[in-house]
C-alpha cells in the first residue's frame, strides 16, 4: 500500500460522516505556527465509529495498522444502505465499521482505493489506552433521524472522548415563570420552571484543534447526547466559543453552554428519553458524490 499524501481526485467518490468517531481533518495548523502535537484517545471499551459513502465507480478498502508492530489488517465493513445520486449519475452504499475492545496502543485507520495499487484516500490516528486518563470525558450521541451524512438507529451508539470538564463556578441558574400584579401591585406567580446551565470546557491544559470544536457542534446537534452517563443539550443556539491561548499556538480552548437533563436516570441501558420517535423512513441524508 502506497502510505504517501492522500490523493484528492477520487474524493468525490468517498464521503466521510462527520459524526464519525475520528478525525479525518489535517489541515488544522499552518506551517508559520508553533509545531505541535494532537492525537486522539480512546479507552478500551469505548465505541469507535467511523461511517463513509463510496460510489461503485471504484473498489474501497478499509484497513487498520497497529503503530507498534507495524501490522496492517484488511476490516470488512457494514454495509448499512444503498444510495443514488440522480444529479450526478452516481449509486454506492454506506458503509460503517466500529472498534471496540483494542488492545491498549496507537493506531491509524485508514481508507484506500484500489488501483494498480493502493492509495490511500483518507486516515486517522489515534491511541487506545487500557483505563480512563485524567481530564478526558466521553460523549455517547446518536440522533432520532437519518440525518447529517450519517445513518442512525437506536442500537448503535457513537463514542467520542475530549479533554473537558464542567466547572462548579460557572453554572448559572434561570427559570421559566409566568404571573401577574394584582390591583395592590402584589406579583402573583402562576407558574415556574427552574433550570440550570453548565459550561462544558473543552481543552485541559494544552488546548485541542479547531476540528474539535466543529465536531462537538455537529454532536450537539443531534438529539441525544451523554456526557459520562448524564444526558445534555446545548442551551437554545449555544457553540463552542473560542479562547486563544497564544497567537501563534494552534490549539484553542472551547467553552459551551448546556443544560442537564435531570429527569434522565441511565441503570446501565439507554431509557427514558432514549425511546425518541426513530423514523427509519425519514432519511435527510443526501450524498452529493
């Protein structure tokens, strides 16, 4: 397999869900800014999902090496549905493949197409590690629709793990109330909905991309989101605000506002809230390849 630079003319032909576990995205620091190092982390049991849409005008393959020792495995991927494009002529499927159990190490998956020989068409590092590092926080999402060039279904949850964490001193407090003044100018109150708001810190001491960011606004955008077994939504229009941490340092720290859902009880399964009204025939999903 040719490990060079990926070759972008066939990637009209290959569509990456950005709901996918990893990050596909390398173009997040410029070469006059301070070198520096980001590599995704994952615990052993967490569920690494990558999803992708490929034409039937080429042969894709889907592989994943083991840094350490240097072997490269061929996956055979799911095949979840098929698609067409009237517009461009086109028809393929969608495929998924999901890590889960990997031995404590660092990998890279990677996506090829197959011509005389392999090129590589897209890739992703990132380590495993046997237990949960210090600062890191893992958000489980999936979503009521098909929607965001990905394919949901309520038995298949989405893992993505981040430095962050929720700081006691920045949560504020609000309510939803409804009353009126009498003819003594006393306020009566009706009714009254109190609610809290936390702020999610995403960055520990050093600071993630922007790629980061843009996936945590992708995650917030789907209708179910666990943060280490608690159930959030963004707050109304909430995302990631940005605070730069030196000029030329490419890596930012991210603050979004959410709101807990303190009626959700997670018992080790998916309950409550998580029986949404799944609609297998409304599919938003278009894929422009």
């Amino acid at each position: 397999m040719e490990q060079g630079k990926i070759i972008y003319p066939f990637a009209p032909d290959l569509q990456i869900s950005p709901l996918s576990s990893l990050n596909f995205e390398h173009d997040w620091r410029r070469d006059f800014q301070t070198p520096c190092h980001y590599e995704q982390k994952f615990v052993r049991w967490d569920r690494i999902r990558v999803q992708y849409a490929a034409t039937d005008r080429y042969s894709f393959k889907a592989c994943i090496t083991d840094n350490d020792t240097g072997q490269t495995s061929v996956l055979n991927p799911t095949e979840l549905k098929a698609f067409e494009n009237s517009e461009q002529g086109t028809q393929g499927k969608v495929y998924e493949v999901m890590f889960n159990e990997l031995a404590p190490g660092s990998y890279t998956f990677g996506i090829y197409i197959a011509l005389t020989s392999d090129r590589l068409m897209a890739r992703s590092s990132f380590r495993v590690v046997p237990v949960r590092e210090e600062g890191t926080v893992r958000i489980t999402y999936n979503h009521r629709r098909d929607e965001f060039d990905t394919v949901f279904s309520p038995e298949r949850m989405f893992d993505f793990r981040v430095e962050g964490c929720f700081l006691p001193s920045e949560s504020s407090f609000a309510v939803d109330s409804e009353g009126f003044r009498d003819q003594s100018d006393r306020y009566k109150q009706l009714s009254a909905l109190p609610y809290r708001k936390d702020i999610f810190s995403v960055g520990g001491g050093f600071g993630v991309p922007n790629w980061v960011a843009d996936k945590l606004n992708y995650i917030f955008s789907t209708s179910f989101v666990l943060i280490d077994e608690m159930k959030y939504s963004r707050s109304e229009s909430a995302v990631p605000e940005m605070t730069s941490i030196h000029g030329d340092y490419p890596m930012y720290l991210y603050k979004i506002e959410l709101e807990k859902d303190r009626h959700f009880q997670y018992e080790g399964r998916y309950g409550g809230d998580f029986n949404f009204d799944y609609n297998q025939d409304y599919n938003t999903v278009r894929y422009d390849i």
